[in-house]
C-alpha cells in the first residue's frame, strides 16, 4: 500500500489503517483502496489479487572444453604433455584490466590444454 497524502510505502495494519513511514508526512488513518484508472473509472484495490507463478525453464549445459580454440602455431609452444610442437593458442583477459593477458594453449594431438601467465 501507498500513503494517499505523500505516496511513500506503507504497510497496512490488520484493521486496513496505514501508518506512513516518512516523518514528514506522518499520515496516520485508513488507506484509499478507491482509485482512478486508466480510463477514468473507480477502481477498488481491496478486490485485487495478485498472484506469482514459476515459470519452468529449460537449461543446456555446454561443455566446451574439448572444443579446440584460437590458431594453430608450429614451433612456438611445446606440449608438456606428449612434446608435440603443433598447439592451438589463443588470449584471453582473465584477470584485471591492468593485468596482462592469459594465453590458453591446446596441444593439437592430444589435446592436453594448459596456460601461460
């Protein structure tokens, strides 16, 4: 409920009566539950209802870590993994701005992912 002198938020007590809580206004007496609406018609808030219903949502969970990113090198990086020379790699901003890049690194035959800071 609203207070019908100042318009602030108010909660109505269990006999209907609000109880503004701006100290300013200090409206103290029943709320307006009659007012105008949009096409100049009384409108009795005490008969609406409101209701809330969940709506069901899908969810997809993708998994992209066997997705090979970025461009293939040869002769730049080595696998630590199985010593191949042909690594797919790519940056990435994982940290603050003022930070420098990450670069993410994939090894093109196995496929052992790892990074350099």
């Amino acid at each position: 409920m609203f207070c019908p002198k100042c318009g602030t938020l108010a909660f109505p007590s269990p006999s209907g009566d609000i109880s503004c809580t701006n100290y300013k206004c200090g409206y103290s007496g029943p709320a307006n539950l009659v007012i105008k609406g949009v096409d100049g018609e009384d409108v009795d808030l005490s008969k609406i209802k409101s209701e809330t219903k969940a709506k069901d949502r899908e969810y997809e969970i993708i998994k992209d870590s066997d997705k090979i990113q970025g461009i293939l090198t040869t002769d730049t990086y080595m696998c630590p993994k199985c010593d191949c020379i042909e690594v797919y790699a790519y940056l990435e901003q994982t940290r603050s701005s003022d930070e420098p890049e990450t670069r993410m690194l994939t090894c093109k035959e196995c496929g052992h992912g790892w990074r350099e800071y």
